[in-house]
C-alpha cells in the first residue's frame, strides 16, 4: 500500500481503522504518558497503611516528649503539592519521604509559612495582629567583658529564631521545632494537574517564528503542558510542634504565662496556623490557591477520617472511659488518662479541656496534680490513643 499509494494515503488509512487507530495530525497521543501517570497516582492499602502507621508513631513519640508540645489537625479544601523545585528531568518534582516513596510536607516548610504569617501579622498588614508584635520581649546578652552586646528579641525571634543582623551580629536558635507532617490521604490515589507557561521563548531568550519572532514575554507564546502531582483536597494533615520551655521559661518567661488556661505561645502559635490556613497555604503554588486549609473540629474529623478509614481499610475507633484517672503536669501542661493499664494523652488546647471539665474539678486537679473517677471520650489509632475531651463536664 505505501509503493502503489503513497505514504499520506497509509497514515490516513492508520488513523481510520478501527482498532489501535494511529492519532491523527492534532491529535495527542498521550496513551503511555497516562498509563504512567495512572501507576504513579495509584495508592495501595499497603500505602495508605504505612502512612497511618508513620502518623501514628509520630504522636505516640509526640506525647512521650518532656517538653510542651502544640498539635493542630486541619483538612484541605484544595489541591495541596510541595517539591515542585525538586530536581527533576520533567521539571515537575514532587516531595516523597525517604525511603518510602510516599508524600509528605517538611517541617522546614511549615515553620517558613507559620514565620512567615507571624512577621505580617506582627506588621499589622491584615488590621488584626492576633497579638504578634515586633516589640522586644526579652533581652539577652551575648559575650563576656567589654564585648558584651545586649541583643533585644522579640515574640518571633524567640520561638522561631533570629538570623544575624550583620558581621558580629550572632543567630539565635528558637525554641520550637516543626515536624514533618504525614497527610492522610483522601480516597485511594494522588491527582494529576496541568500548568501551562506561555512564555517559555522569553525564559529561554530564544525567538519562535509563531510567536512573532520575539524574545519578550507575551501571551500568544506557544504553551507548554507540565503534569505535575497533587493531594487531593479533603486530605488530613497533622501539624506537631515542640517548645523548649526550660529555655523559653529562661529567656522569655512572658511567653510561658498562661492566656485562658493556655500559654500564651501556644495561643499566638495558634492563630498564626489558622491565619495561615486560610490566607497563606502550605507547600507550592499558594498564590494560586493550593495548599489552603482548614482547622478540623472534633466532628469533622471524625467524620472526614471516617471516609478515609472506609477506603483505606484502617481501623480507628473511639471508647468511653468511665472512671478514668487524671495527671496534669503544669510545667509541659500536658494531661493524661489512665484506666484499666492503659494511657491517653490531650493534644488539643488545654483551656477547651479546663472547660469540658468543669469550674470545679479544673481547681482541684489544678492544685492536687491529679483527679481520679472522670468520664472521658478517646480516639484509637492502633497502640495510639489520644483524649478527644470529658464525656460528662457536669457530673
């Protein structure tokens, strides 16, 4: 057929038949590209286990630590991706947790975004400052003799860290440490989005003759399609952070102080996330709206977690503990409940948990260090099991 008709008359009749026709001059044949994005995306229950079980080490680790801790769980409402400047031949990196090849969104990233979100509150740039402030809170001296200096920090330098201000100027390490966080991730696969530059002639200063011939930067450029991967929105994500307080208490015990039954740094570390939730985002592309969150209440988290425990076939329940005995230790401001050998710790802010239990008994356990016989409600996650709040405040 191509010697007796020639070989436009055998590429038509390719793109005719009917089986595995040939694409056709505008069509795109993006058969084995999807076949590979398809098993990229693909999460096994195998998957979806093991990011259950990084979680749930991660908070029994979280809970062990001696030092007080902030924990915030929020679920997306869009699109979420991070590693996109990642070293890639495609150009679409994407984050993957060594060495088990499955998303996750760095520590590092968090606290640039909280930090970040922290300073334009403390500017005033969104009205409200939530209470963040540029104003020294501590002041600390470094040196000894004649070269001592006196360095003023204030609320942000002291929880996140100051960097050197000039040649003799030194850094100061902050008291809070960020976690990893491990997503749990909504139904049984990542997802596939398209961006399309328009300007690759201008980056690549070269001229295009169907683009006019110029090297500026303009709309009519040709585009070029980049796949890259995503978490789906409806994703959970669990949010750690560590205090140092001894050296908080050191350096700024105003910090320390309590506000409504929690320390005022985990208030003010409280209102940058929620902030940032809604306004800034987490990982790439934030400025055109990927990454934003939502703070998740006990009811919608058991009910988002509900649907992603149906897919993924991982069990979490909650129990009653009837007669549970309370420990509270002011210095980490950490609760937890024993009852019958086992152990349950609150990770929510502690002045919901001073008003589920009550005027009362709060004054009690406040003053004796533990209160025995409280009916409470909590969550189990595998060896894990987390307070979620007293299941009778009135009693």
């Amino acid at each position: 057929m191509l010697q007796r008709d020639g070989m436009d008359a055998v590429i038509q009749a390719l793109t005719l038949q009917r089986r595995r026709p040939l694409p056709s001059l505008w069509q795109k044949n993006d058969f084995a590209s999807r076949r590979a994005w398809d098993g990229i995306c693909k999460l096994s229950a195998e998957d979806a286990k093991i990011l259950q079980n990084l979680l749930v080490r991660q908070q029994a680790a979280f809970t062990c630590q001696g030092t007080t801790g902030f924990s915030l769980r929020a679920t997306t409402v869009a699109p979420f991706t991070t590693g996109l400047g990642n070293e890639h031949p495609l150009e679409n990196g994407f984050a993957f947790l060594w060495p088990y090849g499955l998303p996750y969104l760095p520590g590092s990233g968090v606290k640039g975004v909280v930090r970040r979100t922290a300073e334009e509150l403390a500017e005033g740039i969104w009205g409200d400052t939530c209470g963040w402030s540029h104003d020294p809170v501590s002041i600390i001296e470094h040196g000894t003799g004649a070269d001592t200096t006196r360095i003023a920090l204030s609320a942000i330098d002291v929880l996140f860290g100051r960097e050197p201000q000039g040649k003799d100027s030194p850094a100061v390490r902050g008291v809070l440490t960020f976690w990893d966080v491990i997503p749990q991730i909504a139904g049984s696969s990542l997802m596939v989005e398209i961006m399309t530059p328009h300007q690759t002639h201008y980056y690549q200063q070269r001229t295009d003759r169907q683009s006019g011939g110029s090297t500026s930067p303009h709309d009519s450029g040709q585009p070029n399609p980049i796949s890259f991967l995503t978490i789906p929105p409806g994703s959970t994500f669990v949010f750690h952070v560590l205090c140092d307080t001894e050296r908080l208490k050191r350096i700024a015990p105003s910090l320390f102080q309590e506000e409504n039954g929690t320390a005022r740094w985990q208030n003010l570390l409280h209102t940058a996330f929620i902030h940032a939730f809604s306004w800034f985002g987490f990982g790439a592309k934030t400025a055109v709206g990927y990454g934003a969150m939502e703070i998740s209440t006990p009811e919608s988290t058991s009910t988002n977690q509900q649907k992603t425990l149906d897919i993924q076939q991982i069990q979490e329940t909650t129990e009653q503990w009837p007669q549970a005995y309370l420990k509270y230790d002011p210095g980490s401001q950490k609760i937890t409940a024993t009852f019958e050998g086992r152990q349950a710790t609150f990770l929510g802010q502690i002045h919901e948990f001073w008003q589920q239990l009550g005027e009362e008994r709060t004054s009690r356990i406040k003053k004796k260090k533990s209160l025995g016989n409280i009916p409470i409600i909590v969550r189990k996650q595998g060896n894990y099991i987390e307070i979620i709040g007293v299941n009778d405040a009135s009693s």
